[in-house]
C-alpha cells in the first residue's frame, strides 16, 4: 500500500512540476519536424503523436512538419530506380518526384488518423495548399539536382485558420514554384521556414541522435543548452559535421528570426518530447537566444 502511494506521489509530483511550464506555453505555437527512425517503428510513432495531442490537448498550438525519406527511398527502389543524394540532398528527377509526392501524401494521411483516433482534429495539408510553401529550384554547390526547392516564401494564413478552429495541422514539405512546378522540400528547412513564418515559441527537431556533442565520439561533450551565437562559433569551428551542420544552420537562422527556443531531441526516446518541455533537465539539446544566456549558468 505505501509502494502504490510512493507511485501515485511521484505522478503528482511529475504534474506539479510540468504546471508553470503549461501556464508559460498557453496559447504560444510549436512547429514539430518529424522524421528519421521514429518514423519507421510504429510504436515510436505513436509515442510521438501522442505526445503531440498531448501539447495540444494542455492548451499548446502545435504543427507537425514530417519528412518521408526513408519510405521513399523504399518505394524508388522498389521501381527499381536507386536513390541518389548530393551532399545530403536527394537528388530527384520527374519520376522520383512523383513517387515523393505519392509516398509523403500517405504518410501525411497516417498521421492525421492517428492524431484522429486520439480523439483530436488534425488536418493534413501539402506545402501546395493556399500557397503555404512557395519555392525556386535548389542546387547543391552548383550541381543540378532535380526538383529539389528552397523556400522562397511561406504563406503561413492556411495555418492560422486551422489553428483558430482549433485543428492541429501536418505538413507534408512539397511546393510549388512560379510556374506551379512542383519540387520536394528538405524537411527540416521547412520546420525552419514555418516556424519563423508563424512566428513560432519552439521549434523541434525530432533526429536520430540524443542532441548536440562538441566532439561525435567523445559522450562527454554532450551539450544540452547553448545560445545561438555559441551554436554559430561551432558551425564555424568545423567541429560540427554531417546532417548536424544544416540542422544546427537552421536552428540558429530560427532564433535570429524570432523563434525563442529551439530543441533537438533523440525521437527514439519514448515521450522525449514532454520531458523536455516539462521538466527542469531537459533531455537533449537547446539552443537559445543569446539574451537567456543566464539561464545556462542555472
């Protein structure tokens, strides 16, 4: 009897803390990019909608973007065609891009029932939708890689309007450019985009690894908060390397432009999501504005 107490204790103990947490995000809008290995597992994935509801269900306003690309790179093998990156940008050509669009389209849809069956409301739009994403032809150092887009311009109004009736929206990063062609997006590019567009409080990055490290191979350099200048003085000090160096580009160019805080999180953790948001330590890395600097001292 006095174990279950110690239980239930604890639990309260758990809420009371997420409580000033709840009260400072009410209302204040979270773009969530979500993609990589969380993706993939199915239990993940509900963890993570779950999650999702769950912010939004305390009074949070948030708006998933995904990515897909491990299922298209499964479905453009299954054409029998091989996929193709350039520093770390898939290279798509005409049919490629239709079976992106294909692929992302029902992964779009599956996420929206899952929300649904969570008992939300959740509506799944394309970047094509109301010109929310709008886009010129991306190269990679100069090499020509396909319809691959670069945001020109995000049209945030379809996102405001489902969020004032109260829908949670899923954007699939597709888009369209002047002449209505349609180029897949890079999803974290989008998250960033949207989120500055919106004008958002957070920013997540649900990725394949637990945060931030000064040095990959050294676990003791983990980094769980730093502001974006220091984040700037890392891309600049060649240490960062890999899919982490745009990531981290995109996480600063969000605090430069008004987002207030953005966490990169390990998405194969269970409900990584609500402790970081609700809990004192934290569980990955975030990165903020360079004004909170005394919050890294705490």
């Amino acid at each position: 009897m006095e174990k279950d107490m110690e239980e239930v204790l604890k639990k309260a103990e758990v809420l009371i803390e997420a409580l000033p947490y709840i009260q400072k995000f009410n209302r204040k809008i979270i773009v969530v990019k979500y993609g990589g290995s969380a993706m993939s597992n199915e239990e993940l994935q509900k963890n993570v909608i779950k999650d999702v509801t769950l912010l939004k269900l305390v009074g949070f306003k948030p708006i998933i973007v995904h990515g897909g690309g491990k299922e298209i790179s499964r479905w453009v093998g299954k054409v029998g065609k091989e996929a193709k990156f350039v520093n770390g940008l898939r290279v798509t050509d005409g049919e490629t891009m239709e079976i992106a669009e294909m692929v992302l389209g029902k992964v779009n849809k599956s996420l929206v029932t899952m929300v649904q069956e969570l008992g939300v409301n959740a509506i799944g739009v394309s970047g094509k939708d109301g010109g929310l994403l709008q886009v010129e032809k991306k190269y990679s150092a100069g090499q020509d890689i396909g319809f691959v887009g670069e945001i020109k311009e995000v049209n945030p109004k379809v996102l405001y309007d489902l969020l004032e009736k109260d829908f949670l929206p899923i954007v699939a990063p597709i888009g369209l450019d002047d002449a209505f062609q349609t180029y897949n997006i890079n999803a974290d590019d989008a998250a960033c985009a949207i989120a500055k567009a919106v004008g958002a409080d957070k920013l997540v990055f649900l990725t394949d690894i637990e945060g931030l490290y000064r040095d990959i191979n050294d676990k003791a350099s983990f980094i769980s908060r730093l502001t974006a200048s220091q984040a700037e003085e890392l891309i600049n000090s060649g240490l960062i390397g890999g899919g982490m160096l745009p990531k981290l580009g995109n996480c600063t160019s969000a605090i430069r432009n008004g987002v207030n805080r953005v966490h990169i999180l390990d998405g194969r953790i269970p409900h990584c999501l609500l402790l970081e948001i609700f809990t004192k330590q934290g569980i990955g890395t975030a990165i903020i504005e360079d004004s909170e600097e005394h919050e890294l001292m705490n």
